[in-house]
C-alpha cells in the first residue's frame, strides 16, 4: 500500500518545534499548508505525542491510516529505539519510541533520525540528487543535526554536531548552531567565525565533494555562507526547513532510507 501511494504525510519533531505536511511524492513539495505547533516544554513522550496528534488533527489525516506517515525525531534511532536526547527529555534515551508513537496514534509509522531523512529529501527531490561521492548534509537549529550520503546512499546515525571544541569545552552544537547565533545575538560574520571552524573541522574528518546546509536559518544563506573558506563546495538545502517534513513522507512510501 505504502510503495504505491503519491501522497504521505511527513511530521518532523524538532528541539523547538513540531512541523507537519502532507507530501506530493512524485514532485517531491508540500501539496499541503505547513502546519508548525511549538515542542512542548520538557519535550517528555505524551507531551510530544499529543502535539504530534495535534498537527495530525489540523491536517486532517490523525485518524486516516490510509495515509502514509512518517516521523522524524532528533536523536539517534536504530529499530525504532531513540539512543540519545540532545535537545529532548532524556526519557527518550532507550526508549521505543516507534511502538509508543504507533500505539498512541494507533496506526503503523515509519521512523527515522529528523537530519537523516532531510537527507533523504535532498538525495531524491534536491542539492544531492545525482551527485557521485560523499555528500553532508548539515541542518543549523536547535542543534546541528547531520546526514552523511555516500554515492546517492544513506548511512544513518552520523552525530557531527557532537563533534568536541576542546578550546571552549564545548560540543560543536553549543558552540555554533543557530541557536547559538540567537541566544549570544552574534553578528553574521561573528557567527560565520564559529561555523568556519565547524566545516573546516569536518572537512579535514571525512573530505567531502559537497556540504548541504539545511534548517531554518538556510533561507538566509546569502548571509553566512559566502563568508566561509572552504576547499569544499557548499549550498543551501532545496527544500530549506521543509526538508525533514519531505524527506520523513518519502521514507513512509519506502519504508527505507536509503
């Protein structure tokens, strides 16, 4: 049923906020308005999953299981479990959260990492699609979520946002997401001092052919990304803050994220 559809809904659960739409598979765009609810405070299960049935409800699709869905959520996920909770309650750690979310809503998901099916979107519908060798994916938000995409393939689980400031005592995350820019309220070029580094790290780490920035603040790429020096190409995401929302509809069609 699932391989057939053209339409799915994609949520994207994000450290700040919960995004939902339903998805035209074969153009790969929103065939919906974009419906955003704030992450509840604490961000605990039922708090989460209340607002995920919520912005199921404004669409239209809570109680529709021929619908497609999928979710993406910021922590690591590996057979449904989340293993890490960067920006969430830590109750997500160890937890089975594709079986709490499909009980709650009371019909089957599809479940995955929020950076590694942006990635998705971008491998099938944007910046990465065709393109040979290895390609980041990095979403600038709450925290710095990753995507590493090798010859048009997935390897899920990458956490580059993790990577360590030794000089600052600091995880790269802290020290250069968006959030980071709005809380210390840095300049542009202040805050492109910061992500300077953070390429330039990941760059000596993994040589990539090509860096995709994603999450929200891409809409404002001609802001910071000029102000970096890298030997590596690097580009805004196609599909910008809607990507997660795309990239989980995908996976619900497939089942898959490669």
């Amino acid at each position: 049923m699932a391989a057939k559809t053209t339409h799915a809904v994609g949520v994207d659960i994000g450290g700040t906020g919960i995004k939902a739409g339903i998805v035209d598979l074969d153009a790969g765009q929103l065939a919906s308005d974009r419906v955003k609810v704030a992450t509840p405070a604490g961000a605990e299960p039922d708090d989460v999953l209340r607002a995920v049935r919520q912005v199921l409800d404004t669409l239209g699709v809570a109680d529709d299981a021929s619908v497609a869905l999928g979710v993406a959520f910021p922590a690591i996920v590996k057979r449904g479990r989340t293993l890490s909770a960067a920006n969430v309650s830590d109750k997500w750690i160890g937890f089975e959260a594709e079986k709490f979310f499909e009980d709650g809503l009371g019909r089957e998901i599809h479940f995955a990492n929020d950076a590694d099916v942006a990635g998705v979107a971008e491998v099938r519908y944007g910046a990465a699609k065709g393109v040979d060798g290895l390609v980041i994916l990095t979403t600038l938000g709450t925290g710095i979520g990753s995507a590493l995409i090798y010859d048009g393939v997935l390897v899920p689980n990458s956490e580059l946002g993790h990577v360590q400031r030794a000089k600052h005592g600091k995880d790269a995350e802290a020290y250069a997401a968006y959030s980071a820019f709005e809380r210390e309220g840095l300049t542009w070029e202040k805050w492109a001092a910061r992500l300077q580094w953070y390429y330039s790290h990941i760059e000596f780490l993994f040589s990539p052919d090509l860096f995709i920035v994603g999450g929200g603040v891409s809409k404002h790429a001609q802001n910071f990304l000029p102000l970096l020096e890298l030997g590596t190409p690097i580009v805004p995401a196609v599909h910008r803050n809607n990507a997660g929302i795309i990239g989980a509809a995908a996976l619900a069609r497939t089942g898959d994220v490669a």
